[in-house]
C-alpha cells in the first residue's frame, strides 16, 4: 500500500483537546517529527482534522 509521509509543522498549545488526541493518534507529539504512515481514509481524515498543523508529502 501506498505510503504518506506527515511533519508536524505548528504547535497543539491552546488547541483544542481533540486536535491534541489526533495529532498523537498520528504519532506526532512534539514540532518537527515526522512519520511515515499508510495512505487510508482514516489517516486521511485524522490528517484533514489537524491539516493547520501538519504539512503532506507523498
């Protein structure tokens, strides 16, 4: 399956608790790290939800 690679670009200081979640749901819990994850319209969602913060390669 095809792959995706995610970078956390902005910080979840005051967002809210849900974007927080997602972004830990993705593997991304502190600025500048990146993951590697399947392209699936469940990381697609979680990466629509937080897209202000995440930047998309791949």
């Amino acid at each position: 399956m095809a792959t995706i690679k995610i970078t956390q670009t902005g910080s979840p200081i005051r967002r809210e608790k849900d974007q927080r979640a997602t972004l830990i749901g993705l593997g991304l819990n502190k600025m500048h790290k990146t993951r590697e994850l399947e392209d699936s319209p469940e990381v697609r969602g979680m990466i629509r939800k937080v897209q202000h913060m995440v930047s998309v390669e791949g």
